[in-house]
C-alpha cells in the first residue's frame, strides 16, 4: 500500500493554476489570510510600541470633575407625529 499524497495548497494569483481559475472561495480564503496576516503585524507593531515605552510620562491629561462633565439626556428620544 502507497503513502496518501500530500493535499494541494490552494493556488495564488502569482502561481499557475493547473486546475483552472481559483473558485471565489479560494479567493476569499487568500484575501482573508492576507487581512489576518496585516492586522498580525500591525498588533505586533503596537505591542512593540508600548513595549519601549511603557515606563515613559504620560502626556498632560485634563481631568473633568463629576459637575463638569456633560450632562447625558436620558429620555428617549420620541419622533416627532408628521
């Protein structure tokens, strides 16, 4: 008995396809991974950041009291009958 061969890695855009054009599924999966990939680097980026300068001063923040922050409506607000 063989060994079961290895399954097929989705094609690229780059690559040949020698099964024809990819499906709108393996388009969607190449996009998707390349979206997860970006927001990897972009988070690992951000860590990164803070990492350096997590011990640094804070910029000059304001802070409000309760009496001077806005006041929040809280009725519902109701559409006027036309």
């Amino acid at each position: 008995m063989t060994a079961p061969s290895a399954p097929q890695d989705p094609t690229v855009a780059g690559d040949a396809a020698p099964l024809g054009p990819l499906t709108f599924v393996q388009t969607l999966s190449i996009e998707g991974h390349a979206a997860v990939a970006r927001l990897h680097d972009e988070a690992l980026a951000v860590i990164a950041a803070l990492a350096d300068g997590w011990n640094s001063p804070v910029e000059e923040g304001r802070v409000l009291r309760m009496s001077q922050r806005p006041t929040l409506d809280s009725r519902p607000v109701v559409a006027a009958a036309a």
